[in-house]
C-alpha cells in the first residue's frame, strides 16, 4: 500500500510539472483560483468566529 501511495504521489508530481511547462498561463490561472478559494474560506471562518464571539 505505502508503493502505491509513492507511485500515485510521483505520477501527481509528473503531471503538475508536465502542465506547468506546457501550458504556464493556465497554470498560473489554476494557482490563483487557488489562493482565491483559500482566502475566502479563511475570511468566511473569521467572519463566522467574529459573529460567535458577539
């Protein structure tokens, strides 16, 4: 099991390097949805923590 965990995280590893060299504006546009995704759910847990407190 832990062979196929390896095998699984080095095709990812592959993979997110292939589209990365072959198409870096997508790329970069994917890691920004990203980021965007992160930041509002970190707000919407801050807001939610915010309105427990009052």
């Amino acid at each position: 099991m832990a062979q196929a965990k390896k095998v699984a995280l080095y095709a990812l590893v592959v993979f997110v390097l292939y589209t990365i060299i072959n198409s870096p504006d997508r790329a970069a546009d994917l890691v920004q949805v990203g980021f965007e995704g992160i930041s509002s759910a970190a707000q919407g847990v801050g807001e939610f923590m915010t309105e427990l407190v009052n």
